[in-house]
C-alpha cells in the first residue's frame, strides 16, 4: 500500500444525501459508507483475521474498554499494538471505552475529570480520564481513536443531556491536547474523531456540533443513538447531523444497526457504521439474507437443503444447507455459530457494497426502493 | 477421482513392522497409515469441511449414536447422505454407536439380541441390534462401517471378555447377513469392518480374530484397549493383532490416541487411528508441538510472541502468536479454540504423513528414534 503521511478523507460523491468517499490510513484505504465489524476482545467473534480478508473487510473495531482489562493495554503495546496482535493488517478504530464502562462496569461513577468504575471481571477498580483513554488508545495502536464521551441511556432528561454535552465537549478539548488531532506514537498516523452527543434535542444536538467541530477533528462521531429513542427521532437526529457536520470529514454513526437501518442512514449522509447485530445474532441462530432476518433453529428448516439466503455468493451459502448449520446450532456446535456469524459479515459487507456501487452510480433511491421491496425488516 | 467398483487395500510397503498402504474408496484414496479427525455429530468441533480439506485429511470419522439420535438417520438420508449433509467429498467412517451406548447413554442393558438404552439428551428409549445399527450406518451413507461390538471397561474380569468376545463374533455375522461384507446403499462402495474384541488376553484375541477373520471382512478394527489397561498391555495386544490380523487388510486401531501411542502403534503394523485428543485438549488449551504438549493458558505464554509451535507450518503458526491465542482462551473466545483444533489437527496429519515418507524410505526405526528425542512425551 501506499504510505500516506496523514490520515485523510476525499468525498467522492454525492448522490442525494449518500456520501461515496475514500478513508486514506496508514493501514489502507477503507471505501465509505462502511461497516466495521466488532472485534472487542481483540477477535471478531469466531473468526480470524484471515476470515476477515477474505470478507473483504478494510476496517475493524475493537473495544478499548476489554482490552484495557484483558490482556491489559501495555501487553498488547509490548506485542507490537493491536495489529500485530490480532494479525489484522488493515485499519484498526477503537471505541475510548466510555460506553461500556456505562454499560457494563459496575458502580460506575462520572465525575468532571472523567468516570470511576469496578471491572466486570474482577471488580478490581478503575479510572478512565479524557486523558489516559486517549494514551490508551494510542497505545493499543489504533489509526483511527475517539475521543471519551458521556454517553446518556434513552429517557435521561434534558438537564442530564445538556450536562453531558458540556462535559463531552471539555472532553474532547482535554482529549485533543495530548498528542493533538493527528499524531504518531507508532510508525504511521493516528487521528482523533470527536463525540458528538445530546440525544434527540436538535438544540443540544447543535450545541456539541458547534463545540466539537470548532475542534477540527478529522472525523467525527454521532453518539447516543440507538440506545432505545424511536426510529423517527433517530433519523431526525441523523439528518441533522448530515446538516451540521464537516461535508469533508467521515461521519461515523455509533452502534447502528440493522440492515435497515444502514440503509436509511447511508441515506442521509452517514459514512461509516459499526454493531454487534450480525455478530451476535448470529450465535443466536439469525441470518441475515436478502429477503429479511430468518432464525435458523425454526423448525421449518430441519429439512430445508437451501442455503442460509439462495442469493447469497459467500462460501458458507456455496457449500451448506439450512438443514445442516440448523443441525450444528441444535447440536451446540461451534462450527454453526461459526457459519452464520460469516454468512451475516458478509451480508453486511456486500450490502455496503452494493450501495457505494448504487452511489457511484448516482442511483441510490432506486437502488434503496429496490431493497426494501425485496428485504421485508419485520420478518423473523 | 477414479471411480472403484469396490473398496479395496493394498499394502506398499513394510518397514520392520510398519506399513504404508492406500485405501481406495468411492470417495477418494486414503494413505496409510491415517488418522481421522472425530466428527461426532457430523462436525469436527470447530472444523469445517473446508478446513479438513485444507488440512488435507482423506478421511474423517462420524458417530452413529449421536448421528442416531440428533437430527436422525432418516433427516441425514433424506438430505443424500452424510457427506453432501455436511458438505465433505472425502472418506467418511462410522462406528457403530455401540461404545457410546455403553459410555454415555443411561440404563444401558446388553442383552443377546443388542442394546437397549436412554437417550443422554433426552432420556428417550432406543434399541441398537446388529441390523439396525448396520442398516443406520448404511443409510447414513459411510463408506466405511464398523460392526456393532460389545465393548467392556476396563477391569472387567476374565468371563466377561470372555461372553463380550463371543457376543461380538456373533454380532459381528449378522451385521455382515444384513447386506454381506461389502454392498452398495448409494451410488457408491460401501465395506463393514470387524471389531476384535477381548481385553488384554491373549486367548481370547486370538479367538477373537480367529472368528473374525473366518468372516473375510475387508477391514479389521481393534477395539477395548486405550480404555484404561496398562500401556505395555496395549502395545502387547498390538503386537498380537498385527500377528493375527490379515495382512491384506487395514487395521485400524480404534480410540488410540496421544501422538507416542500412535508411533509406537504404526510401529507394530497398525493403519488407521481415530482420537478425540487433537479436538478436545484444543478446547482445554492444549496444543501438541514437535516438543511435546503445551497448555497454552499457562501464564508463561502470556508475552510469548512465538507461533504456537515454531517448527510448525500451518496457517495458524503462520499467523498468530502464543500471546494472542492465551489471550483468546483467557476471554473465552470462540476462536482460540478453533485455531488450536486446526494446528492439532496439523500437528497429527502432518505427523501421519512424516512417518508415512519414513515407512516409504525404509527409515522408520530411525525416524521414530528421531521423534522421540524432539518429542517429550512427559511435558505439557
């Protein structure tokens, strides 16, 4: 590849709303819109890094506030960064931690200077500053870093929201000034994406765009979707964003979702996305296909000698039947959650395809028309 | 591949007591001596057909009673058989679903006619007799099939091997009445094999082979030993079979075993291996190097940036280190265990096809001396 000596972003297109654009990384060019899949340990959940090639996948996330614990920051440093340790050769974003420690730490404790909290695994205590998730962060060797936020669950009130786009602002200056928005503590370069938050309130919305873009980041995040408000207020929030943001800096959408949802999101501007949904549905028996979401222990597909999606080119659709990986799921076989967690990936790689194809094309609405004609989102 | 008419051995060569041989199938050729990955339930734990190709197995090993009782012989025949079911072109052996009968199904009762027994899974009443465990394996399409046998624990005393050898010889004819020694159910070659059975006595092997033999299978099984008898017992009783046994005919040596019992086997005229240790001390972290064993959560590999075994070329010593692999086995990650079964695997195939170049070369005393220097038997 060719060395690059910053991190940059060209917006190829525009076709309506939907951005086609080019992430240009030390480790690659990733093609936006984008779907990361989820590495949180370190590992997308049952496949290497080969798989992930194989996929197609130019971009990875990983969970800083997992590897902070287990193996800790400084073996996965020591082991050359994150890369060389999970043998993924193409680029790495970590998350800064903020949100599992919300979600998952116990007796979690936000403070201005950062938040408090008691390990899941062990209850061993910890603290998290804009400062150390940011050293953290470039320690694990990640090219593209965010910047630690204050992340509300659905139905905080207005005061709790306005507090914690104030702090996520303070944050993101805090969390700028350690290397600055574009730095190197490895041999290529790493860039800092600023949080935005705020819920649903436009007003607030609007207030921590201001702050954070008066920042200039390289990229910028939309935080705090996702989490439980409606669909609708979901997508007014998106348009919004698409609105105020930077028109030639990737915007990465958090946590979002399901294919539907991509879709309608890629729609209105968004570039790059991330969820757990084709992971862990997977292993819960949920294949993705292109005529909507089946649950593969049904009953119904004991017998069925079809592949996962008939309309499917990925190896697992080429080589077994729904019989089968349904007969692996019954039986607790690794290999099924294997199978399914692949098919999905690729569902989602492929569907990120196709609409950066349908951009270039300048034609997305026929092609989203077309998608959701075939993709029923409410079958199960 | 070259259809055959019949399922056929020819033996190559002999150095001392090893033999190199080729088993010609409808489903391809199987080098002499092998070892076959165990697919209980028509999965290699954690392996997929393509995996095992890339492994470069000929054949692999399924098991009638968990076949049996989940998804079920007629699902599995309905689908076209085993091998299209789960997606493998190669060889496929199945045993007859007795000795997990007697291991892990509750209330077993052998009586003259079979076994009666209750489902582990669901507590379910199921009868095996010679035919029917006969008639399951056919139709689940195994190009190999093994006689149902009766197969003791350890400790049994004299006059039980002694009634279990002459009930296995008299099963062992009415497997072979129900379609003779060779037959097709499929479009292809399909042979049963006996089971020698009798303890660690030399009497009652003896009479055991002798009453098989007189039944002209095209294979031949070892059975009840590696069941908890005295090392120097089974490789005595090895001896004895490698006597007995028709020279023109594989043997297979069944249940058997850590990598020195298969050396040691080959060296006394045994061809064909089945083991759950590769697969099962994966998922414990158990990797086998050309050293000896290594229990890859130890936390002395927690910096370790070596491949799992330096000397080793598979995929996965190509890739990733022992740091990283502990790491996945530490958070329980699916793909630790995958990637240790694919270099146990490894490490048994590749050890097969080393002695198989040895026995070829007329070199096997001296690789064997060779492997026992590099390879401690005691570490792990």
């Amino acid at each position: 590849m060719t060395p690059v000596d910053r991190i940059g972003f060209e917006l190829l297109a525009r076709d309506g709303r939907a951005r086609l654009g080019v992430l240009r990384t030390g480790h690659g060019e990733v093609q936006t819109p984008a779907f990361m899949p989820v590495g949180t340990r370190g590992a997308v959940k049952t496949q290497g890094s080969e798989d992930l090639e194989r996929l197609g996948a130019e971009i990875v996330l990983a969970n800083t506030y997992h590897l902070y614990l287990r193996p800790g920051v400084e073996l996965v440093g020591d082991q050359g960064g994150l890369h060389r340790f999970m043998a993924w050769k193409s680029v790495l974003l970590t998350d800064s931690g903020g949100y599992q420690v919300m979600s998952l730490a116990e007796l979690n404790r936000v403070d201005a200077d950062g938040v408090t909290f008691q390990s899941h695994l062990d209850g061993s205590a910890h603290r998290f500053t804009p400062e150390s998730t940011t050293a953290v962060q470039a320690r694990l060797g990640a090219d593209l870093l965010m910047c630690l936020d204050h992340c509300l669950p659905a139905g905080a009130d207005g005061d709790a929201h306005a507090a914690a786009v104030r702090r996520t602002s303070a944050w993101a200056r805090r969390c700028r000034a350690v290397y600055g928005a574009e730095f190197r503590t490895y041999d290529y370069p790493q860039a800092l994406f600023g949080i935005v938050q705020g819920g649903t309130s436009e007003e607030l919305r609007r207030r921590s765009a201001l702050d954070l873009l008066a920042l200039d980041f390289p990229g910028y995040a939309v935080g705090g979707l996702a989490v439980g408000e409606p669909k609708a207020a979901t997508l007014a929030t998106v348009e919004l964003m698409d609105a105020l943001l930077a028109e030639d800096r990737p915007r990465y959408l958090m946590g979002v979702g399901y294919p539907e949802d991509l879709v309608r999101a890629v729609g209105r501007g968004m570039d790059l996305f991330d969820c757990v949904l084709p992971t862990r549905n997977a292993r819960n028996g949920m294949a993705f296909t292109r005529r909507g979401r089946r649950v593969i222990r049904n009953a119904g597909f004991a017998r069925d000698p079809e592949p996962l999606d008939p309309e499917c080119a990925c190896w697992v659709c080429g080589r077994y039947s729904r019989a089968y990986i349904r007969h692996l799921h019954q039986s607790g076989e690794i290999l099924g959650l294997r199978l399914v967690t692949y098919h999905n990936l690729n569902f989602y790689l492929e569907l990120m395809r196709s609409m950066r194809a349908a951009i270039a094309a300048r034609r997305f609405a026929a092609w989203e028309a077309r998608f959701f004609e075939c993709y029923d989102a409410a079958a199960a």
